[in-house]
C-alpha cells in the first residue's frame, strides 16, 4: 500500500476541519483511535502479569507492533501471537489485527 503524497507546505493557516479530513482520509486517525482503545483493553487482552512488561506500540497495516521489555517477554508474546490477535480483534470489534510483531525496548 503506496503511502498518500503530502501537499507542500506553504506557510497558510490550515483549518482544523481540513487538517482532521485529510488525517481521517490517511487512516492515521483512525489507527491512533484503535490503538488508544487496544491500550485502554491492554491488561484484558493479555493478562494483567504480561501487560506489565509489555504494551501496543503501534498498529501499522493490520500488524500489531508490541514493545517488550525483555528478550525473554518477546518470546512468551510470539508463542501467544494468534491468541493476542484473537482478542485484540475482539477488543476492538473488528478483525483489525492479523500479525502481531514483537520488539524489544528495555524499559
């Protein structure tokens, strides 16, 4: 999926309503939306012990990228991948999430 060209900058004033279109034209709204709401479930999509050394860093074409604070924590996360997926999905009412991938950032 190609990424949308940005118009030029030419120093004008932008309204609000043209600058929240063309965020919601670009998806980038809408993602930032379900990511809030996917790290507001966090803890009920994979347990209050794992949420705590782990969180939704971004949501990027259907892949959700989630940030683990040790290598350790990255491999318990892929082995429960297709489970994250399921109930992130179900969090946010929708197949959303296909992928899930994992990076390591100690805290």
């Amino acid at each position: 999926m190609a990424r949308p060209v940005r118009p030029e900058r030419s120093g004008e004033p932008e309204s609000i309503g043209s600058l929240l279109g063309r965020l919601q034209g670009e998806g980038t709204l809408e993602a930032g939306m379900r990511l809030g709401r996917l790290g507001r479930a966090w803890p009920a999509v994979v347990g209050e012990r794992l949420a705590k050394e782990c969180m939704p860093a971004a949501l990027q074409h259907r892949t959700l990228i989630v940030k683990a604070t040790s290598a350790a924590w990255a491999v318990q996360l892929r082995f429960l991948s297709t489970e994250i997926c399921a109930r992130a999905n179900e969090a946010l009412g929708g197949s959303h999430v296909r992928d899930v991938r994992v990076v390591v950032e100690p805290p």
